[in-house]
C-alpha cells in the first residue's frame, strides 16, 4: 500500500498512472485483465480510456452511459462488486446489457470514488472462475481504489488548468487582435497619408528640387517606419518559443552596452555597469533576452534624451527562501519619468508616448514583446518610475544551480 501510494503520488501522465493502477489491481485481484473507465463530462458518459493485459478474451463496452446498470449499481452501492457475474445477474434491473462473458468467469467492479463522485472505475476480469477476494483483501483494494481516485482526480484538475491556461493564451491573443488592428490603422494612417500626399503633388512640381528633396526624405521616413510596423506585429504574432542554451547573463549585459556606447558617448550620457561577480548564469535563448534588454536600453537612452544624464545596469544573483535561485538585472535612467496613469498600460499592444512622426517615434510592440519574451522565459518583468527623476526597469529570470 506504501509503495503503491507513493507511486501514484506523482503522475506524469495520466496513461501511465491507469497503466499502474490496473497493473497493481491485477496484481492483488489475481485478475490478468482489466479495463479502466474514465467519466467524461462533456459527452456524460463513461469511457474505456485505458487496458492491462491480454484483452481478447475479455468483452465490456467501450461507452457506459451514465443510466448503464453497472455504471448506476457503482454510483448507488460505491463499493467494489467482487464476482460482478454472480452479483448482477440474478437481479433483472441490474443485469442488462451485461456481457455472458462477466457472468461466465471471475470479474469485479472497483469504483474510484472522491467526494462521493464516481470519477473512473475499473473492470478486473479472469477467465477462470475462483473463490471471492478475503476481506483483507477487498480492504486493501478498498484502501487502494481511495488512493487512486485521488491521484487520478489531482491529475485530471492539473490537466484541466494546463488546457485553461492555454485556451486563456489563445484568447488573450484573440484579444488582442482588435487592438493591434486599431493600433496598425491608425500608426499607418499617417505614413499612408505624406506618401499619398507627394504622388499627388509630384507631378506638378517635378522640377522643384527643394520640394523633391524635402518630401523624398520624408517619405522615405514613412516607408521605413511601417516596414519597422509589420515587421514588430510579425514578431508580436509570431509565438515565440525560446531556444534556451547555457548562457552568461553578464556577458549577454556586456554585448547589449557596447552597441549602444556611441549612442551614450554622443549624447553625454554616463553608463555605470555593476555585474555581479558570481557571473549568474540561466538557460536563455540568448538572441531574444539581447533583444529585450537592447530595447529598454534605447528607452532609457530616449528617455533621458540628450543629456546629461546616467544610465545604471546592474546584475545580481539571489535565492528565494524555498531555495530556488534567480538572477536579476536592474535599468535605471535619469531620464523624464513615466506618469502613473500610464505605467499600468506600458506592456498594452500600441501604447506609446513617443509620438513624434520621427524615424525614433515609437510603435508600442517594443515593451509588448519584451514582456511575451520574459513569460517565456518564466521570469518576470516590473517597472518603477517617478516624473522628473527617472524609470527602472528589473527583470528576474531562472538561474542554474552553481
């Protein structure tokens, strides 16, 4: 019973765990086959979802309706039928729809029962015909049956949270489709317009070079921006499964301030790097966590503008009381600040506040899809800010043991 109940304590899977349940009842049933049914609500039926054994000379239905008598003599009696043969088939009401082959041989009905509900039961079948199970024995099936209907129901709540969390990803996404389509129309509406603007005007003032210059550079701007567009609302789509490898996060923090050192030197803006020295390492998709960091590295550079002004970057490694280790990184500017009305919404899909029709004027996926990326990573994301004294974002990602 120990070793039983400590087997089931941890399924993996739930074909493994009727696989080991059917196995173990066999084992103490003396029964070599067995089928387990499964309560199906969506169709309000039982179903045989898993067998043990050579099965061919055992006949039972694949479906039991909920009215079926052995189904309804289970959700009455809730206790086991040991010989389901000789125990159902004197009595009429019972005893329809029961194959010959039960009442022929040795056969038993083993309920898994939690909170009263008959969640799966279990057929146990010998061709051969032999004496009732001892009661120490039908006690420890008993005993048995409980342990199984609780794992079995553990297992099927986790499955159902699994699918829930996936259908609410889905939905979310779906969710989302309106506010991207209301953001790309209205982001590309202005572009669309200069653009229309210049084919119209373009012909009449042909030989106008200032005018040809002028509006050249400008929608040259336009076309650069909603190919940036399309190609941030390809990436939002796009499900984005890391590839993790063993990586350094400091020398991921390193790689990310040298592309932006020139930015910072031009600007007068000061670059602080504190790495911790532990050098905390994960497992990361090392072109997506560069991504996110160089995209809050040029919020922070657009933020404090051009200067003067500090930019911080700090790496830790620390463990959680449960033992679990993480490593953090912190950028922090001096730049304007973000209002508090706005924080709640700076992971929203096109919420920006750069709105300069400028090659740097913001889309609003930047932020969105830093955020997809660091769920994938099973981490997380915050941000602080104060108006006028400057924004930090911290990032917390899984570590490898040291």
């Amino acid at each position: 019973m120990t070793r039983f109940l400590q087997a089931i304590g941890h399924p993996t899977s739930l074909t493994r765990l009727a696989d080991y349940i059917l196995s173990n009842f066999s084992e103490i049933s003396r029964c070599p086959h067995g089928s387990l049914f499964l309560f199906e609500r969506e169709h309000h039926h039982y179903r045989q979802m898993h067998t043990f054994g050579p099965i061919k000379m055992f006949t039972v239905p694949s479906v039991m309706a909920i009215d079926h008598p052995l189904v309804q003599a289970l959700i009455v009696g809730q206790h086991i039928f040991d010989g389901l043969g000789s125990t159902l088939t004197p009595q009429p009401e019972l005893s329809h729809d029961i194959p010959d082959t039960l009442s022929k041989s040795h056969t038993l009905a083993v309920p898994l029962i939690t909170h009263g509900t008959l969640i799966a039961f279990t057929v146990l079948h010998s061709p051969t015909a032999h004496g009732t199970l001892s009661p120490e024995t039908m006690e420890l099936l008993t005993a048995m049956a409980q342990g199984a209907a609780n794992a079995l129901d553990s297992l099927l709540i986790y499955e159902d949270l699994r699918q829930s969390q996936a259908l609410m990803r889905r939905t979310d996404r779906l969710r989302s489709l309106e506010i991207i389509a209301g953001g790309f129309a209205h982001e590309i509406r202005n572009p669309l317009t200069s653009i229309k603007t210049f084919i119209q005007l373009a012909p009449e003032r042909k030989d106008d070079s200032q005018f040809i210059g002028e509006f050249s550079r400008i929608v040259l701007e336009d076309v650069n921006r909603i190919e940036r567009l399309i190609q941030e609302i390809l990436d939002y789509a796009r499900y984005m499964e890391p590839q993790l490898t063993d990586e350094d996060l400091n020398d991921i923090v390193t790689s990310c301030l040298y592309f932006i050192q020139v930015t910072a030197d031009t600007r007068g803006i000061k670059i602080e790097k504190q790495l911790a020295p532990e050098r905390p390492r994960g497992m990361l998709d090392r072109q997506q966590i560069k991504q996110v960091l160089l995209n809050l590295l040029l919020n922070a550079l657009d933020a404090v503008g051009k200067g003067p002004g500090s930019l911080r970057v700090r790496t830790r490694q620390f463990q959680k009381p449960e033992g679990t280790l993480f490593m953090q990184i912190d950028i922090e500017d001096t730049g304007q600040g973000i209002a508090p009305e706005n924080l709640e919404h700076i992971f929203d899909p096109f919420f920006t506040t750069k709105h300069t029709s400028t090659m740097n004027a913001g889309t609003g996926l930047g932020l969105t899809i830093a955020h997809q990326i660091i769920q994938e990573h099973h981490g997380d994301i915050h941000v602080a800010s104060t108006v006028g004294q400057g924004t930090t974002f911290r990032i917390t990602l899984p570590a490898l043991q040291q």
